[in-house]
C-alpha cells in the first residue's frame, strides 16, 4: 500500500520567482572569468564569437561535435546516450565507480556516433577534469546534464541537483564547451522542495551567464515511469490510489525517447538556445483519476478507486517537521520530513505550466512535443511489465513499487 501511496502522489509541475539569484551569479561569472583568462578557452571563445554562428560548434557535422553527458546512467540520460549516438555525434558518457552503466556500449554498434565512456566522480570538479584529460578528452562542444539525486534528500540534492551538475558544466567549460544543456524540471516553478531549490539555483546561474557559451534549460513534466507505479496492482485486480477526489492536479506526460529527442534537439537547434523549455509529452493532461481510469480500461479489470484525504499527509508532514525541528543534526530525519514533502507536492501540485498571473496551472500553454501517448505505454507495461522504467530519483527507496 505504501508503494500505491507513492505511486499516487508521483507526478510532475513550473517558475516563481527565487530569491537571491544576482549574488550567486556573481560566483558563477567569476570562475568563468577566471577560466577563460587562464586556458586555451579564452582562444576558443574568441573564435567563437568571430565565427557565423553564435554557438562555437554550429555549421560543424554532428561527428565533429563532441557532447559530453553527465547522469548518462539515468533514466534519461541512458536515452539521451542513445539518441545522440543515432545522430551521429561524439559521445562522451561519464558515470560514476562502479555505476550499474553502461547501458549505451551496445548502441553505438548500430549507431553512427562514437562513444567514450568515462569512469569519473561529478561531485568532484579536479578530479572529474583529471579523468576526463586522463582519458585523452581533451576538447568538448556541448555539456548535457542529466543528473539528479537518487533520493531528493536534502544534502544529495544540493550534492547532485546542484553542486555536481555545476561540476559537469565547468568542467565541460574548461575543455571549451559552448553550449550548455540542463535537464531540469517543470516543477521548478514553484519551488518547494529541496531539489527544487539546488535547480532553480543552477539554472539562475547558467541564465546568468554571458552570451556565450549558449544555454538551454528543458523543464520537462512527468515522466511515463512516475506514472506507472500502480500499473502491476491494478493488473491483478486491486484498486487505484488517488488523493482527494483524484483530480487535484493534472501532467502531461512525456516518455523517455520523446525527451531524449528533445534534449538532442537543443543542440542543433538554435531556437532553443537561451531559453526555459517547459515541455510535454503529444496529447492532452491527465489527472490521476483519468490515469486510473486508462488503465482499468486496458486491463479490463473492474473500476475501483481508494480516495485518500490529502489532510493525511499533511499531518504527516507536520508530525515529521515537528521532529525534524527537535533534530536539526539529524540528517535521516530531516531526509524523512523531505520525503513527505515530495509526496505531498506530487499529489496536489500539476506538471503543467504555470500562469504567473492567476496562479493556475495551464495545460493548453504547456508545449507538446512527440509522440509516445500514454495509453501506448500503459498497454506496453501491462503486456511487458516495468523493464527498463525503474523508478530513480526523489523516490524513498522503501516506496519504490520495485522493492
Ligand atoms: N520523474 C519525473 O517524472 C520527472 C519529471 C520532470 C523532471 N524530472 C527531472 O529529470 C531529471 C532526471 O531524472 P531521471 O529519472 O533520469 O534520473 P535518475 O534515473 O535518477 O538518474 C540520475 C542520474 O544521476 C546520477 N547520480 C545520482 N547521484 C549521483 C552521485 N552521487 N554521483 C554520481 N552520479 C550520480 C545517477 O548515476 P547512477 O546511475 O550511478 O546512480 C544517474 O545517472 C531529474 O532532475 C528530475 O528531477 C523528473
């Protein structure tokens, strides 16, 4: 049941204005500073500029480009790995000691691109750099970042959402990159939550940054896999877990492959370049009772709905903040009371765009793009199970469908 509660309350949502941007920026600015002046940089940033397009690799063939992709064992990432190497660029996949990676070795055989995979710590800048030049890569074009905590803890999320993603595009900097691609994430918007706050961070940062190296934030909604966590109960006859009357917040899902395209297309594609990409998957937004009403259909198994008061969490949430506050030290608890947090915003909160003006999320302004329905996935995960759609980050692990 605690697997259908997650399950219920994992979703995706946009940006409100976060505080204190300019003073962080300063910090970013002054190490790029300081990076151009000290490296072969500052001559790759002048050809750059001098160059017809305002990005360093533009006009160069997809194998003279070499993009460096961090979080490349991700759910995304291993995704974005694979569509990059179909278009034919140069792949450097980083993963960390002893990653369960790489998924990716296999694809580049019927693939036009070329890989490199490289074994390096993120969450160390030196030393990322030095197994980066250990292993002869000595020039990149383009970082993508795809990393995320694998817990939404409050440390790992400013470890990895920020500090270690930071890492990927300063050291992909120093090796000359020119454009720089972040996953991130719609629910940005309205930033409650720890890991929320390390992106929003990150991504006032890379706006931040001078005209060059270029920049594209993607802010993708929910996730296929966020989904599909009650798929194998209502298959074997059980009901479908919503909170509230089931129609608390709606999201307009995207597979992994469409967003991977999405992400691959940030590079080419000059349109997308110095922008906030909100993006969903084709058709329309569903809320959870929809959701659960797709699959009753599909399985054909009869329609039977748990509705469960959001208050209960909020109660949760005030008992673990309560102990949270008698604990300041105690990073498991803190963790806990995080967790909660999560949920809670996953059950109430949309995975759509939200109008800055009325404060309501909007499915119509939330861009589409793709085209993987839902309903095609929830068929495919019925017939075939989960394989491949492991549930990662800001999922507790004691929650995971999967455990
Ligand atoms: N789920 C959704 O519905 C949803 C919706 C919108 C946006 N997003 C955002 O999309 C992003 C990517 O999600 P995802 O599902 O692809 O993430 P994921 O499957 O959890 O992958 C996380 C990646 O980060 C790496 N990583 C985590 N901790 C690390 C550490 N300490 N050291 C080195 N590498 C580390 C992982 O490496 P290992 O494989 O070695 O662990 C993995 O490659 C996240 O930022 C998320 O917030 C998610």
């Amino acid at each position: 049941m605690a697997a259908a509660f997650l399950a219920a309350s994992y979703g995706a949502a946009a940006p409100f204005n976060h505080s204190g941007w300019s003073g962080r920026n300063k910090a970013w600015n002054w190490n790029l500073h300081r990076g151009f002046k000290s490296s072969r940089n500052f001559k790759w940033w002048c050809q750059c500029v001098s160059s017809k397009s305002n990005y360093g690799y533009g006009g160069k063939p997809a194998e003279e480009v070499s993009v460096m992709v961090t979080g490349s064992t991700g759910y995304i990432g291993r995704f974005v790995v694979k569509e990059l190497l179909n278009r034919g660029y140069k792949v450097v996949a980083v993963a960390r000691q002893g990653s369960n990676a790489n998924p990716s070795v296999e694809e580049e055989k019927s693939s036009s691109g070329s890989l490199e995979c490289v074994t390096g710590d993120v969450t160390n800048k030196e030393s990322l750099e030095k197994s980066l030049t250990s292993q002869g890569i000595g020039k990149i074009d383009v970082v993508v970042c795809c990393l995320a905590s694998r817990s939404g803890g409050v440390a790992d999320s400013w470890n990895i959402d920020y500090q270690a993603s930071r890492n990927s595009f300063d050291v992909g900097l120093e090796l000359g990159a020119s454009h720089l691609v972040l996953l991130s994430a719609i629910c940005v918007q309205k930033p409650l939550l720890h890991f929320q706050r390390a992106k929003l961070k990150l991504e006032a940062e890379i706006q931040g940054l001078p005209s060059n190296p270029t920049w594209s934030i993607v802010r993708p909604t929910a996730f296929f896999k966020s989904l599909a966590g009650q798929v194998d109960i209502v298959k074997a006859g059980g009901p479908f877990v919503v909170f509230g009357d089931g129609r608390l917040c709606s999201c307009k899902p995207i597979s992994e492959s469409d967003l991977a395209s999405f992400i691959c297309d940030c590079i080419s594609d000059e349109s997308k370049h110095q922008k906030l990409l909100p993006i969903g998957g084709p058709g329309r937004a569903y809320t959870p009772l929809e959701q659960g009403d797709l699959l009753f259909e599909i399985t054909g198994k009869s329609r039977r709905f748990v509705k469960v008061p959001i208050q209960i969490m909020d109660f949760a949430i005030g008992l673990l903040d309560s102990v949270a506050g008698f604990f300041p030290d105690n990073a498991g608890i803190q963790d806990a009371a995080e967790y909660a947090k999560i949920g809670r915003y996953y059950a109430a909160e949309s995975m759509l765009v939200l109008d800055p003006d009325t404060g309501c999320y909007d499915a119509d302004a939330t861009p589409s793009y793709g085209t993987d329905t839902l309903e095609a996935f929830f068929q495919r995960v019925v017939m075939e199970g989960m394989a491949g759609q492991e549930l990662g980050e800001q999922v507790p692990s004691f929650l995971r469908s999967d455990s």
